[in-house]
C-alpha cells in the first residue's frame, strides 16, 4: 500500500459518501491495515478483518 493507494481509498470513500453510500474494508492482509491506520484511513472508512464482520454491520 503507498500513497496512490491510500489516495484512492479516500477518494471512493468521499465519492461513495456523498451518494449516500458507504464504504467498508475488509480481509486486509495485517501489513496493509497497519498502514490505514497509520494514515488514519481507519477513522474515515470502516476496516474490518473478516468480510462477514465488514457486512454486518
């Protein structure tokens, strides 16, 4: 994950949000989710391991 990454992420995030929709990730390998939430990507978008945790919510 580098900062293209990261930049796109937001950028569906803000996309996704402001047709009322939301954006969840999950099954992340444990190296990519440390980064989001280095970057603080975890506080705008829901990370979640498992899918079935991301979809229940």
């Amino acid at each position: 994950m580098d900062s293209s990454g990261i930049d796109i992420l937001i950028a569906a995030h803000q996309a996704v949000t402001a047709a009322g929709g939301w954006l969840r990730l999950a099954g992340s390998a444990e190296s990519v989710l440390r980064t989001l939430q280095l970057v603080g990507v975890d506080a705008v978008a829901d990370c979640h391991e498992p899918l079935r945790q991301a979809l229940s919510k």
